[in-house]
C-alpha cells in the first residue's frame, strides 16, 4: 500500500476508534449506574435481597452465556453483524426498565427480588446474544500493528471518565441514602444509565463494519464443538474454567459483604470503586506494552499469582477496625491493577489463539463453560453455603467476627493460588517468561520497557 494510502487509512481508523472508545465510556457509564455499581446492591438489599439471592442472581446471570453459542454461530452466517448488535444492545438497555419498575409492581420483598432475577435473566440474555458479533467486528476493524496498545489506550480512557462519574454517582446517590430514599436515587439514577447506553449503541452506526469472511459451509455442531478438539486452544479453555470457578465463589459477594456485613453505607462502597478504576486506568497502557512485547502468557502468569491478595484481605481484615477503609482502598487499587492486566491479557491470548473463519465461537464456547457453567455454578454454590456456614462457624475472636462469608473468601484465595499451575501450560511461540518480563521491569522502571532478545 502506498504511504499516502497507509496514512489516510490510519488516521480513518483512528477517527472511527475515537466513537468506539466514546461510545464505550457511556457504555460503562450505564453499567456503572445500573448493574455493577454500589447503589445497585443498596437497592437489592432494600428490596429484600440476601446472600443467597445475590448468589442467585450472578449465578443464573452467567447461565445466559449458552446464548453465546447461538451467537457465534449467527457471526458465521451473517453478511452484516452491526444492525443485528446494534438491535440486540437497544433491547438490552431498554429491559432494565423491567428491574426500577419492580418496587411498584410488587408489594413483598420476595415477588420484588424474584421478578428482579426474571428481568435479568432477559435482559443478560440479549447482551451475550450480542458479544460475540461485537467482538468479532471489533477484532477486524482494529490493524494487528499495535492491537493491544488500541485496546489498552481505549481502556485507559474509559476508566479515566469512569473514575470521575463514579464520584459524581457516589456523591450524588449518597444524598438520597442519606435521607432513606435508596429506591428513588436508584430509579433515577437508572433511568439515566439507560439513557446514555441507548446513545451508546448509535453511536456504533457510525463505525463501518469491515468485510466480514463468513462460514456458510460450516456445520452448526462442528462449529461449536472445534474449540473443545483444538488442542492447542484447549489449555486456555481450561484455564478459563478454573479461573473463572475460582474468582466466581467470592466475587459476586464482595460488595453485598461489604454493605450488608460491615454495614459501608453505599457512597463508600462505590468511593472504593472508584480506587478500583484508578488502578486500572494507572496501569492499562503500561499492561498492554507490556502484552505487546513480553506476549499474554507471562502478563496473565502475574495477575493469576498475585490475586488472591484480594479475597485474603476480607479474610484478614478486622470488621471494626479503624484502618480497614485506607487497607480496603490500597487493595481496591492493587485489584484494579490486576483486572486490567487479566483483560488485556486473557483478551488477547484468545483473540490470538483462535481461527478467524470460527472466532466467534470459540469465543462464545470458552465464556460459556468457564463463566457460564464454571463461574455460575460457584456463585450459586458459595450463595447457598453462605447462611449455613455462618450459623455454623459465626464467633467473635477479639476484633475478628468470622461469618460464612469469610470461609468462602478463604477458599477462593486458595483456589486462585491453584491456578498458576493451568496458566504454566498455555503455549504461546512468540512470547516470553514472567521472568524476562519482571526482571526487565526491575531493570527499567515501571515505564520503561527493554526490548528482549529472541
């Protein structure tokens, strides 16, 4: 391609990336305000949600990634994958209208919470219907020179404006908890969430869609069953499961522990949120730099070793200790660090490792059996162990006040430490050793990165 040519191309694909990364902040936004935000677990439990429906609701949530098989093969018949997302999306945004109409639809807390869980299965239904298509859309559109620093920059951009609308939202919904109104903050703050995530999605319609290498001739079962008979993509695969087992049997608790157990009021909870979204945006460039020159093997080796930092510390903390919110907020950052890297990482390793003619299957099928199956079924295990194990081992030992919840952190922290033994047999050529990668790191700064010798 002439130089001319190469240029303008870049700088088209550049404008273009400027909408997704736009488009992805009021994408987050929506999130943020409706489905992974503190004041979203302040109204659940005014609705009457306790561990076991928390449980519930992640775990049959990540049930509705079966959807994603019907997705990849749809992104194998489909000329044009963008009006199909662009539709699935809308009705995502619009079907949590269902959840903020449910304290006037139903009286008692038990229809509220279950009319909630039946809403959210609908509506994370249509949002894994979608993936897969946005994904493999996305992956066309973005040139292999420079794939995850992309990613990474538009990473780090998103969590910039995540940082400061997560203060806004921890202030401004603060003020209604302050004077009990949790359900009129949450159904006000949700309607605005829906909102920006309609304008989010058409936005997209002015991104082009490449060319896109469709699969007619592929079989439906063949397809979907190629990435469980590949044998170099199947160590990852079962990685994914692992990890996703692992992390799933505390996770989904996390916020509700936080909230219900050591009674945070909701602006705190979304403040140490905000910790969370620091570390990333700190770190998102610097991991995909990383990816870029060292491979996703060595990047995912790290985040696997070092994360069960963050169920210990809910195990060690003590309940009413003064400096439990500074060590949460330090632990809030180092885990933002470490999602961060595990994104672009685990992200990268599976764009890289899958065919293009069936990449959206083996997308689909690696996020079904390892957050679908694996991590649904730990959070349903640990929600319903949750109650039992605290009626079991509840005791006061000085300032220590041990519950169901802390046995199940203390679990997942030693099952995440299993996993450097999946992430050792993931093969990846071109890459390097954590070794390489920590000694160059030791050598050059956090910021600056030695080209290693192949």
């Amino acid at each position: 391609m002439p130089e001319s040519s190469h240029t303008a191309a870049s700088s088209q694909f550049l404008r273009h990336w400027r909408i997704v990364t736009f488009a992805g902040l009021l994408g987050m936004t929506y999130h943020r305000c409706c489905l992974i935000g503190a004041p979203q677990t302040k109204f659940l439990v005014e609705m009457g949600a306790d561990a076991f429906h928390f449980g519930v609701i992640s775990g049959l949530a990540t049930f509705t990634l079966a959807c994603q098989l019907v997705a990849g093969a749809l992104a194998n018949r489909l000329r044009r994958r963008k009006p199909v997302w662009m539709a699935l999306f809308i009705l995502h945004r619009l079907s949590f209208l269902g959840v903020l109409a449910a304290p006037g639809l139903f009286s008692t807390p038990g229809a509220r919470v279950w009319w909630i869980i039946g809403v959210w299965l609908v509506h994370d239904s249509f949002i894994h219907l979608g993936d897969p298509l946005w994904f493999s859309w996305m992956t066309d559109l973005v040139p292999k020179a420079g794939f995850n620093e992309h990613w990474g920059r538009r990473q780090k951009l998103i969590t910039a404006g995540d940082i400061v609308g997560q203060v806004c939202i921890a202030f401004w919904f603060g003020r209604f908890e302050a004077q009990g109104q949790v359900v009129q903050g949450f159904i006000l703050l949700g309607s605005f969430g829906i909102l920006l995530g309609v304008v989010d999605i058409f936005l997209f319609s002015l991104v082009p869609e490449p060319r896109h290498q469709i699969e007619e001739t592929l079989p439906l079962a063949k397809a979907v069953i190629e990435p469980f008979y590949n044998a170099e993509y199947r160590p990852f695969l079962l990685y994914r499961i692992y990890w996703s087992f692992a992390t799933s049997l505390a996770a989904p608790f996390f916020q509700p522990y936080l909230i219900r157990e050591l009674q945070y009021s909701a602006r705190n909870v979304q403040l140490l949120l905000v910790m969370h979204g620091i570390g990333m945006a700190a770190s998102s460039g610097f991991w995909g730099r990383l990816c870029d020159t060292y491979g996703f093997r060595p990047v995912m080796q790290f985040q696997t070793v070092c994360k069960f930092i963050v169920p210990f510390t809910y195990v060690i903390l003590p309940s009413d200790s003064p400096a439990s919110f500074p060590v949460f907020a330090a632990m809030f950052v180092l885990d933002g660090c470490l999602n961060s890297a595990a994104n672009l990482s685990i992200r990268g390793f599976s764009l890289q490792c899958t065919p293009r003619r069936n990449r959206a299957m083996y997308v689909a099928a690696a996020s079904f059996v390892s957050m679908g199956l694996a991590g649904g079924l730990a959070a349903l295990l640990a929600g319903t162990c949750i109650k039992p194990l605290t009626t079991l081992v509840s005791c006061q030992l000085g300032a220590y006040r041990f519950s169901g919840y802390h046995v199940i952190f203390g679990v997942s922290c030693l099952l995440r430490l299993g996993g450097v033994l999946f992430v050792r047999r993931l093969h990846e050529p071109t890459g390097h050793s954590m070794g390489d990668m920590l000694s160059s790191i030791r050598c050059t700064g956090l910021f600056g990165l030695r080209s290693p010798q192949r």
